[in-house]
C-alpha cells in the first residue's frame, strides 16, 4: 500500500525528520485558511499516488491566501496520470539552497535493502539517473545491520551529500524498520537557505503483509480506488477488474491465471477476476458472485476450481446457496474437478438452475462461457 504525501510526511515528522508545516483539505475555501495559517504565501500540492505532480501542474506556489483558494480549486478534481486529485496539501514554503534525492527499497533478488542517493535530487531525478548514472550512489544496506551513523556516512560520502544529511539518513532507515515500509523515497530532501535539511516531498509504500501490525492506516483509503475492487477487499477476496466480458472465479492464483488463459484463447476477454483462495463457503461464493454479478461489463460468469483442501462439494453448495440468495441474472458455467468433484458436479445437477450449467473441462467451460458473453 501506498500512502499519500501527507501520510508519509506524519511518519517522517514522528520519527524526527524536519518537514515544512502544512496542513490537507479537500475544500478550496479551507485552502484560503490554511494559507493564512501559513503565513499568506503556500505551495499548494495535489495529493495523489503517483510522482512527477510538479511537472504536471500539481505542486504549485500561491503568493496569498486568495492565490492559494483560487489554485486548490484548480487543483480539486484535476486528473494527474489518471488520479484524481481529492485532496491538496498546503505547505509553508521553504527557500531552497540546494536538492538532494535519498530512498531505500527493498532488493528483493538480493535479498538485502539498497540505499539510492544522489546530490542533484528533484525533479530531473530519472534523467540524473538515466544520463549519469555515477551521479547517483547505490549502496547495499543488510537488514540486519541497518543504518547506523557509519553508515549513513559512508551513503552520504558515496553520494557527496553534506554531512548534515547523516542524520536523516539513520532516521530515514528507522521509519522504514518502524512501520514496516518496502520503500521510502525522500525527493526532495532539501537544504534549505538557512542550512536546515528538510524534507519537501516523501513516498512510503507499506508491506500489506504486515498490515496487522499497522492498524492506524486502516483499510485502503485511496480515492482513486475501483469500487468493485474496494468491495472485495472489504470482504476479503482479491478482485481485479479488466476490460471485457467474461466474469472469471477460480480458486487460487495459478488456475484463476491460466483460466483468464484459457478465455482468451477462445476469442472472449476476462471482464475481471475472483480469487476466492482456500474459502469457497457459500458465504465467500455469494460475496464472490455479489461483486462479479454487480458489473455491467460482465455479460456471463466462468467459475473453475480445482477441489483441494476445499472440497468441491462444499463449493457446489456454496453456488446452490448464492444463486438462491441473489438473483441471478447472467449465464453461470461451472467447471468441478478435484476432490469430491463428483458430489459436487451432483448437488448442482440437482439444483438445476437454468442459467446455472456445468462443463468438465476447463477449455469446455472457457469455451461455454465465451460463446454465452460474445452471443449475449
Ligand atoms: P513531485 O513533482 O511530485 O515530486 O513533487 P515535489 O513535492 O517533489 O515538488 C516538486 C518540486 O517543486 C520540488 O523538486 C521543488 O523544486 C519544488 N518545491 C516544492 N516545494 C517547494 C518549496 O517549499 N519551495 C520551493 N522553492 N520549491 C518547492
Ligand atoms: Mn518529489
């Protein structure tokens, strides 16, 4: 999970890394306020999940609380890379001496951290990178050992950043050990006319693995966010939406994978997909075809799984109990197979639903399904 730049920077401020003072609103009014809080002038920035918002016209200086009403209005509502703009950050600006970019990811082929610094951060960063590359350190960092102040140093050293920075850099390494981040990015860390390093901008990105741990943040609060999507996560299912017609539930990742396959390869597109794991009770099965079902998009519903730990039966009945509970509008083809196969395949001959109809191969049942959504 990503968080916004307002999140990061709380994170960022609790564990001792100076930011500018600022505050998010959603209204433009507000924007106007916050401005005067400030002090009258205001970097109004739109908090979205993606980067490169200076270049896009989403971090921008207002010289008075009116500037600053008249750009946050601007700002709402505008799209950046396909985000929405819900809400803007004001922040009390800072004189900028000089930028400098510093981030540790995860390198998972490594299985260590990497430290990535350079001294010319902002927002040419990429083409620093991409031009001169030896202008950008990359130093390995073990996690067991972490950063402590020699090695921030030695980052510092490698990347030519002033030793004011060392401080930030075991701070940095701290917020990522803390709150169980996979990245941290600070771009820019500036200093500041005054000498202050501060962070100006920051991206986190959270380990969902850990996110018992992480309570604070709650579900996903991203705005820009599907509402199928968010509906099945809400329920516990990973669900993702694509662009054709055929609905696709499958248990595990593998078979759901080579059954978006298999729907393909007979001329129809996967209107999205339903991973409903190791559960299959009619519960998850009537939350599963709930969330499918509610797409306009879906003309029919492929449903394959491979009976392991839960057997087919139980699934068997799971449709039975969903198509009972919900209305059931659109074509369903099941395809059993696996454990109890043949109890299950005999539970939904004998529901005999006429929009419900079983095929035993998975290819049969792709084929089935993509006939029934391209004729529909
Ligand atoms: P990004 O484009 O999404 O990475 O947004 P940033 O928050 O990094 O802002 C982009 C650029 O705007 C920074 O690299 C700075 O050069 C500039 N900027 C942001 N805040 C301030 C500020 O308070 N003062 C000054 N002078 N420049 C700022
Ligand atoms: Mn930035």
């Amino acid at each position: 999970m990503d968080l916004y730049e307002h999140q990061a920077r709380q994170l960022f401020a609790e564990h001792g890394i100076v930011v500018p003072n600022a505050e998010v609103t959603d209204s433009a009014k507000e924007a106007r306020e916050i401005a005067r809080r400030l002090g009258g002038r205001a970097v109004v920035k739109a908090q979205v999940k993606t980067g490169g918002r200076g270049k896009a016209g989403g971090v921008k200086l207002a010289a008075d609380p009116a500037a600053a009403e008249l750009t946050a209005r601007q700002m709402l509502g505008m799209r950046i890379k396909g985000h929405m703009v819900g809400k803007v950050m004001l922040a009390q600006p800072v004189d900028i001496d000089r930028e400098f970019y510093v981030s540790y990811v995860l390198d998972r082929a490594a299985g260590r951290f990497l430290a990535i610094a350079s001294a010319e951060g902002g927002m040419e960063i990429e083409e620093v990178a991409a031009a001169r590359p030896e202008a950008v350190a990359r130093i390995p960092v073990d996690p067991a050992e972490g950063v402590t102040s020699a090695k921030a140093t030695e980052i510092a050293d490698a990347a030519g950043l002033p030793p004011q920075t060392v401080d930030v850099l075991v701070r940095l390494w701290q917020v990522l050990v803390r709150e169980d981040a996979l990245l941290v990015e600070v771009n820019p860390l500036v200093r500041t006319a005054r000498g202050d390093i501060v962070a100006l901008d920051g991206k986190v990105t959270l380990d969902d693995n850990a996110r018992f741990r992480q309570a604070r943040w709650g579900a996903d609060d991203d705005e820009d966010q599907d509402p199928l999507e968010a509906a099945a996560a809400a329920r516990g299912l990973t669900y993702v939406r694509l662009d054709g017609e055929v609905g696709v539930i499958g248990n595990g990742a593998g078979l759901v994978m080579s059954t978006l396959d298999a729907v393909a390869g007979c001329g129809a597109r996967p209107a999205d997909f339903l991973d409903i794991g190791g559960g299959a009770s009619a519960q998850v099965m009537a939350d599963g075809l709930t969330v499918i079902l509610s797409d306009p998009a879906v003309k029919s519903v492929l449903v394959n799984v491979f009976g392991g730990i839960t057997a087919c039966d139980a699934v068997a009945e799971g449709i039975v109990a969903a198509v009972d509970r919900i209305r059931l509008t659109k074509p369903l083809v099941v395809r059993l197979d696996g454990n109890s196969a043949a109890r299950g395949r005999a539970i939904l001959a004998e529901r005999a639903h006429p929009l419900v109809e079983q095929v035993t191969t998975m290819d049969g049942a792709a084929r089935r399904a993509a006939d029934l959504a391209t004729t529909a």
